[in-house]
C-alpha cells in the first residue's frame, strides 16, 4: 500500500457544502439557481462544471438549464433530448397530443418490423385523409379513445400500436402513466434494436421519473421541445466571451480537468456508488477513487449535492441516504444544507 499525505498551498476559502434536496427536480433547480449566482459574481459560465456518475443522471439539470437559457456542453454521453430511443418514446407521446404530427408517425410506424418508408408513408395518409376526417366529421375533440379503436383493418403487426395508444388516450391518465403504457410497449424493440439495452433501459427510467412531476402533456412536450440555447445567458452581463458554456460531464470525462466551482450531483448511495459496484471491495474502491478525483476537480467552490427520496425502479427500493463516500464527514469539513 502506498501511503499518501494530502494538503494544499492556499489558505481559507470556502467550506465544501453538502447539499440535501427533497426530491431530484429540487436538486436541479438549486443547482441552475446557484450557477446563476455564480456568474452573477463574475465566475465565467466556462469555470462552472456539473459532475455525475452516469450520464442519466443529468437529464433532470438539462431541462431546467435550457429552461433557464444556460447554454451547455456535455461529455461522457448524449444530451438527453439527443439520444434514439428517448426521441422514440417522445414519438407516441406527441401523437397521443396531436394525431396530426406526421414525424412523430414516421419514427413510431418505422419501430415496427416489417414496415418500411413506403408502407409508413400509406399509413400516414390513411390516418390524415380519411380516420382524421372521419372524427372531425363527429366532432371529436382528438386524441379520444373512440378515435384509436378504428384501426381494426391494419395489419396485426400495426395493430399492436395502436391497442397501445388506444390504452394511453384516456385524458384523465397523467403524462406518467402514458409513459408506462409506452415503456412497456417499447421495451422489447429497445432490446431487439440496441447491445446497449441495459444502459438506455436506465435512460428510459429517469425520464419516466421526469414524467412523474407533470400534470399535463402539453406541458412535458412543451418543455423536451425546448432547445438549449447556444449562445450566453441574456440579463446578465457576461465578464468572459459570448460563446461561453457550462460544463455537465461523467466524472470520467473530467479526470485531468479544474474548474473554478464544481457541483457533484446525485452523491447519494446507489447512484454513487452505484448499486451494481458494491458487489465487491475493488468495485467500490474504484468508486471511492472517482468521488475523489470529482472533488479535487474544483478550485475554489465545491457542491456536493444529493435528493432525498429518488425510487430506483430496477430494486423497487427507495434512496434516502447520502453517499458512504461522504457520510460521517465532520461540519468542520463539510457544510451541511437542506433545500426543502
């Protein structure tokens, strides 16, 4: 065992805080509010990185950055509104609004085997000219669960789509139990499409988690149509560049790299570690190490936060506690807050 002594060169500063949410849109949101704060000081959007495990765990922060007009780059993985098989489930979701929207048609219908291009394009039209103007024609305010049982003549391969959205329609469902419906449609083409299964399959589950906090689809679909902005945050002056970004990035793509203020998210156990590398003690030394090369990426401002009540939905369990990395950490080390 190599035997290492750590100290540092600069005295005073600011305590690390440790930072407890009440639940992970509240984490989002205190980050996006203190990076505000941060450049309101003069701290360069380029000086200020977003640290995490996995790269799901950004997707709540990169709704609410491009909400609050942060622009932002991402390493270590695809932004979330990037990826395939989110933009696939996004897809059913649109159509469930607006039966009209001709994209979200073809991504769903080319999903199915045996559809190519021209059998999609012959679906679509069917649909526009004649199952649309025949509710019309009723007066049906669309999407009803009358308009999707009329596609009894398809295909049995097409069928299964629609006995889908036909079980998604009913208006009094909220947008996370839509999104149940889907998931479980979707779930055996994620498999058959994707080597990667099990990694999207953790994708598929945060934005399921996403959905649980919308009361209206509009207002989810409103929100993944927003595109993140790609030039400086407007109403405050900016002291560096205008092509100035936030850094979100896995704490392996940070290995090397400093930046002025760090925030770790989701420092809580079971999502750092995860629950995966805690089957062995070199599993979660190689954990230990990653919490320790994310912390000594900041120079002058370190966050560690983590949500109290996330439901992971492969264990079925609830995670409440902090990291084991960071549990028992004195206040003299380690300031505490709580974000309710």
């Amino acid at each position: 065992m190599y035997y290492k002594e750590l100290y540092t060169r600069r005295p005073g500063g600011n305590l690390p805080q440790l930072v407890s949410t009440e639940n992970e849109n509240m984490q989002s949101r205190f980050v996006v509010q203190k990076i505000l704060e941060l450049r309101e000081q003069g701290i360069p959007l380029e000086e200020i990185a977003v640290l995490f495990r996995s790269s799901f765990l950004s997707f709540d922060l990169e709704i609410e950055l491009t909400k609050s007009n942060i622009p932002f780059v991402k390493f270590g993985g695809f932004k979330f509104v990037e990826t395939a098989h989110i933009k696939d489930v996004v897809a059913f979701l649109r159509v469930l609004e607006n039966p009209r929207d001709v994209v979200s048609w073809n991504r769903i219908l080319l999903l199915i085997d045996g559809v190519g291009p021209r059998t999609a394009e012959k679906v679509i039209d069917d649909i526009l000219k004649r199952r649309l103007a025949v509710a019309a024609d009723e007066h049906d305010t669309l999407p009803t669960t009358k308009f999707w049982m009329q596609f009894g003549d398809y295909a049995e391969n097409i069928q299964k789509v629609f006995e889908v959205l036909k079980r998604a329609a009913p208006q009094n469902l909220a947008p996370a139990e839509k999104t149940f419906q889907v998931l479980q449609y979707y779930e055996p083409i994620l498999r058959a499409r994707y080597d990667d299964h099990q990694k999207r399959k953790k994708d598929l589950e945060m934005f399921q988690n996403i959905t649980e906090r919308y009361k209206e689809m509009g207002a989810l679909l409103t929100d993944l149509a927003l595109e993140p902005p790609n030039e400086s945050i407007v109403d405050v002056e900016s002291p560096g560049p205008e092509d100035e970004y936030l850094t979100l990035s896995t704490i392996h793509s940070a290995k090397g790299l400093e930046w002025n203020s760090v925030f770790i998210i989701y420092a809580l156990e079971g999502r750092f570690p995860t629950m995966r590398s805690v089957a062995s003690d070199e599993e979660v030394e190689e954990e230990r190490r990653l919490m320790y090369v994310a912390c000594t990426r900041a120079k002058d401002n370190l966050f560690i936060t983590y949500p109290m009540n996330v439901y992971d939905r492969e264990s079925g369990l609830i995670l409440t506690k902090p990291s084991r990395f960071i549990q028992g950490v004195g206040e003299h080390l380690l300031e505490p807050w709580v974000v309710e």
